[in-house]
C-alpha cells in the first residue's frame, strides 16, 4: 500500500462517503487521542501532552506503579480529573451516528475516556481498557472506580479491602500487556474489514500501531485522519488500493462525512 498524497478538501472527503456508502457496513475505526482533543484532553505527545510533562517511564510504566505508586498516583489523579471533566464531542458523536446507520461495524480504540460509548457507540473495543475499575495487583480482585474516589482526592493511594494490595486502575500501563481478548477481537475486525478508517492516532505504541499494516495486508483500504503526518508506515504492500491521508481534525471531518452520507440518495 502507497500513501496517496494527503488531501484537506471536500472531494476526498467525498470520495471516503462513496468508499463507505459502498463497503455496506464493513468498516472498522481505530482512534486514538486525537478524536478526544475538542473535548479538552490534550493528546499525549503533541504540545502540552501529558508525556510532555511526564516521563512515561517514570510515570506510566508498571515497575514505576509498582515501586514508588505515590508518585505515580499523582499523574493518574490528574489525568482522572481530566478525563472526568470531558464530554464526547462532534467526532465521538459522529461516529456512534455512522454506527446508527449501519456504516461503521466497531470502534477499536487506544482512549480510556469513554468517549466513543457516552457518544452512543455500541462496539467499542478498548485495547488499552478503561478507568471505570480498578484491579487489586496482589489478589487481582476488581472495585469500582467510585469507591476508591474519597481516598484518591485525599491524595492517598488506594489500596484493596480483601488483602491490602494496591488498586490500579483497569488501564494499560507501559510494560503490561493489553486486556485480555481485546488484542485478538481487534486483530480479527481489521482483518475482516472493507476500510479501515484510523482517526487521531500518531501510530507510534505498538500493538494498536501494526493494527492498520494487519489490515491492509488482508484487503482493508486504510484512511487516515489526522491533521499531522502520522507514524503509519508508508510503504506497506497489501492487495488494496492505495491508503489514503486526509489532513484534517477529526470533530470537522466526521460530521462533514455523516453530512454528506444523510445527503446521499442511499
Ligand atoms: P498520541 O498523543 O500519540 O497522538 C495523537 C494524534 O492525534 C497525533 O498524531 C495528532 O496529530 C492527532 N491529532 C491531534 N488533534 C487531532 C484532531 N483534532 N483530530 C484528529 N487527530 C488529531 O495519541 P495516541 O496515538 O492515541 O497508551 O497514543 C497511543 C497510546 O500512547 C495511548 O493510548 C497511550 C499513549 O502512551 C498508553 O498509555 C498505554
């Protein structure tokens, strides 16, 4: 697969609605940070990302939960904060519509902010998990997020009833391995789609990163939406035709996309 040169404009927006309108439902989204950046939470690596202000080995690797959790405890009581305080914006809202309209299969996503599901998605698979629990790291027992809220505004780090181990919360920390099943689920929607449509993503953490290559390789025809240039390798060889780059934010494509497929005598 060759990248097409990048296009900002309403004709390959148009041209994705045709390629979605024809693959009948056999779509599949990979999202990353960048579809939640309009709802005010800054993407990790761009400019006052949170590895911008963080180690992520110091503060995101599980040896560091592990060894000195306090310490690690204060990035995640931040980005909790964060998180807790966004709301889906026009993307997440956009994709729960293609969804709705039969357009979109399943959302695979590296986010643990829960946007795609408040927006209404129903398929969400979440490779990197979700901070609505946490797990004991001793006797792996499992508590809500709610119930250790007090202790975590305290400041202090909350710890599981049954056996005093530590909770972390159900997200992937660097060095851990991704929630169980998930990795295989995402692995078979992208090998058993039309169009891959990846949005927000610098395609730079692996596994999530080789989803796209994984498609292609087995057909997928890959859209990009980013406003950047993305890690996503150029040069992969698949079946399909060329993959293409559309140099826009998420929250304006999307709804210009669904706009465009309600227009459509379908
Ligand atoms: P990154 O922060 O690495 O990349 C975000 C991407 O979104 C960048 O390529 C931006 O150009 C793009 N972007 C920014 N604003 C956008 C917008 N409005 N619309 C569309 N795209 C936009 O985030 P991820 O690729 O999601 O993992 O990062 C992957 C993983 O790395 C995260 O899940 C997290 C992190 O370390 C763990 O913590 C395990």
């Amino acid at each position: 697969m060759r990248w097409a040169e990048e296009q900002h404009g309403s004709d390959a927006l148009r041209e994705l609605a045709q390629a979605l309108d024809a693959a009948q439902g056999e779509v599949v989204v990979l999202s990353g940070a960048g579809v939640s950046v309009s709802s005010d939470i800054p993407a990790f690596r761009g400019r006052g990302g949170l590895w911008h202000r963080y180690d992520p080995l110091e503060y995101a690797h599980i040896e560091a939960f592990l060894h000195t959790p306090e310490k690690v405890w204060r990035m995640l009581r931040e980005l909790d904060a964060v998180l807790e305080a966004a709301s889906p914006n026009p993307a997440h809202d956009a994709l729960a519509e293609l969804e709705r309209l039969g357009l979109v299969r399943s959302v695979i996503t590296q986010n643990v902010d829960g946007l795609h599901q408040a927006a209404g998605s129903e398929t969400v698979i979440e490779l990197h998990g979700s901070r609505r629990t946490l797990s004991c790291v001793d006797c792996g027992a499992t508590v809500g997020r709610e119930q250790v809220l007090d202790t975590v505004e305290r400041g202090d780090v909350p710890r599981c009833e049954r056996c005093g181990g530590l909770l972390k919360p159900d997200v992937v920390l660097f060095g851990e391995a991704l929630p169980a099943g998930a990795l295989e689920r995402a692995r078979d929607e992208v090998r058993d789609c039309q169009i891959l449509l990846v949005v927000g993503t610098s395609a730079e953490v692996e596994p999530a990163a080789s989803l796209p290559a994984l498609g292609a390789g087995h057909g997928a025809e890959v859209w990009d939406i980013n406003p950047e240039p993305s890690g996503l390798p150029r040069d992969l060889q698949g079946p399909g035709s060329a993959g293409r780059r559309l140099g826009l934010h998420a929250e304006e494509a999307l709804p210009r996309l669904v706009r465009l497929l309600r227009a459509d005598d379908r």
